[in-house]
C-alpha cells in the first residue's frame, strides 16, 4: 500500500506566505499539519509527498523517509497527483490520495478505504461525508446519485442547482485508486474552469463514465473533514485536536 499526499500549495487564504511557510507546515498544537498526516499513514510501504511553494521547508520539517515529487507549476489538485506517475512507475496495486491541510483524518479512515477498495475489487474508492440536518454545509462537492443510490457524478458546489446544494453528502477529495490504471485517466482531466486549474475530484466521476467501478466509502463524522483554508477553520483543528487530547488515531 503506498500514499500520495498534496502538500505543494502556498495557502493564500491562511495567510501563509507572511508567515514564510507553504500551508501544510503551518501548526495546529505547535505540530505543522502535515505531521498528522504522515503519522496516520505510518502503515504505507511508501509515503510520497508532492511540493512545490517553499519545498525545502517541507522536505528539511518532514525529513528523509519520504519520496518528495516537486510540483513545478500549481496547475491544480489533479495535476499534482499526475506528477507523482514516474515515482510510482513499476508499481502495480492501490495508491490513497490525501491532502497535507487535512490533518483530522483517522488512520482508522485511511485504513478502512484500503479494506473497502479490496473487498469491493473497486477501480476507484472515493470518500464522502454525510452532514446531519442540524449541521452547516461547506461548500464542498455534492455527490450525485441515480435514483437506485449508484453513484453518477461528483458536482462542484458553485456548479450546484439550488436542490442539489440540498444533498447532505459531500466530496472529501481523499480517494484510492489502482496505478498504473489511474494515471491514464487523471490525463483525461480538463482545466475548462474558472481556475484553469485540473481538479482530482473530477476523477472518480471520468472513471465512473468509463465503465469502471467507482465505490463510495462514507463517513458521517464531519470533523474529519475540516481543511485549513482559512484562519478560522485552523482555530477549528486545533478544537477538535485539543478534544481528541492532541492526537489522532
């Protein structure tokens, strides 16, 4: 089992540049979040760590251990897991794809994904995460279901009608998929969007219409799912890290 992590972006929206340190290393309990992450992914055989915005930071903090892959220009989340393609070539099984600014994700989480994309003998296990109705939504992907509940699509939330901002069950990003199989389809990604920056969510969606078996594996504790985008949802880890005592298992 190997694991990609996305740590090469700057955090624009956390300030991160003032601080002279690329998103992923800033702290939550005087630990970067990065940490976390690499931490819960203990049990890989090989842990690759995309860079990019002030990678020396990342590679001196994390240290030997780690395979670095250096994301020359920030074209996107599904740009940087296809530069990771010559560091896994040879390889042949499942790879996890996680980001570094998500630091609240259980191994438990990241164990049972691997446990479900063998089970299922899946091509592509994509993670959601159902809202209660007493919760606020963020402004995460919707996953579309046909009327059966089989999954169709991954919709992005400025994309969503109104009734489909209703859905309650959300895109997390994090997903297993086979390599080499996976890259031939991240090549299929497009970057016609606002951004012009190609998205890794829109993969299980392009893997699902290509007649491969796309599964969901669903969580219902939101707190996992809370990235670092901004100064208030890092104040939100650290709460959640100092009632889970500072550690995630």
């Amino acid at each position: 089992m190997k694991a990609i992590v996305l740590g090469a972006g700057k955090g624009k929206r956390l300030d991160s540049e003032s601080h002279g340190m690329p998103k992923v290393m800033r702290n939550a309990l005087g630990k970067p979040l990065l940490f976390y992450v690499i931490e819960n992914l203990d049990f890989c055989d090989e842990i690759i760590i995309v860079v990019g915005y002030k990678k020396d930071v990342v590679i001196n903090g994390a240290g030997p251990g780690y395979t670095y892959v250096d994301q020359l220009e920030m074209k996107g989340t599904g740009h940087a897991a296809a530069v990771t393609e010559d560091a896994l070539s040879g390889y042949r099984g499942p790879v996890l794809i996680t980001f570094g600014d998500m630091p609240l994700f259980m191994k438990s989480t990241y164990r049972q994904m691997f446990e479900m994309h063998r089970n299922e003998k899946a091509d592509c296990t994509n993670l959601t995460c159902v809202y209660g109705t007493d919760e606020e939504l963020p402004h995460y992907g919707r996953i579309i279901r046909d009327k059966n509940g089989m999954f169709l699509a991954v919709r992005e939330h400025r994309d969503c009608s109104e009734e489909e901002r209703k859905i309650r069950e959300t895109n997390v990003g994090v997903m297993v998929c086979n390599v080499p199989d996976m890259y031939r389809y991240l090549n299929m990604l497009d970057c016609n969007n606002s951004q012009g920056e190609y998205y890794l969510t829109e993969l299980p969606g392009i893997m699902r219409r290509s007649g491969l078996k796309v599964v969901m594996n669903t969580i219902h504790d939101t707190e996992q799912a809370i990235g670092a985008n901004t100064p208030e949802e890092l104040e939100r880890i650290e709460n959640v890290l100092k009632k889970r005592g500072g550690m995630i298992k």
